[in-house]
C-alpha cells in the first residue's frame, strides 16, 4: 500500500481492521478486494465543507435549471453545440 490509497485483500482488512481504522482517522483511504475484484472502499468521512459545498452545488444546478422553461433534452443541447 502506497501513496494515500491502498489496495487490500477482504482477508487482510479482517485481519487490520484496527490498523485500516487508524490509517483512515489520518485521512488514508482503501480498496477492498476479493479475488482481485474491488468490492468495497474505505473512506474518511467528509468534512463538513465538503457537505456544505456539494449542498451549495446542487443549489446552483437547481437555480440554473429552474431558469429553462420546458423540458430539457440533454442529447438535444449536445447536438446543438456541436453544430455551433
């Protein structure tokens, strides 16, 4: 396990959990896998800037959105712009 991700098998995150646990506390994250497939993550949690600005973001597409009047066909606006 290098750098701020890790791979680990789903045996030797059983094993390290504690270990995993800490590394995690420090801002590391992990890809858990079986037989080579990942099949989990484990993340710190975000911070709560983090949760305040996807909320701001989500906010702004909304706004933007409730600016088109009608339906809105992305396939349609792709197209246009490749035209343009």
């Amino acid at each position: 396990m290098d750098g701020n991700t890790g791979d680990v098998s789903a045996f030797e995150a059983k094993t390290r959990l504690s270990e995993l646990l800490r590394e995690t506390e420090r801002g590391r994250s992990f890809v858990i896998r079986r037989r080579g497939k990942p099949v989990a993550r484990l993340l710190p949690p975000l911070r709560e800037e983090q949760i305040a600005d996807g909320a701001r973001l989500v906010a702004a597409f909304r706004a933007v959105r409730a600016r088109i009047p009608g339906m809105l066909r992305v396939r349609e606006l792709i197209e246009r712009g490749r035209r343009h």
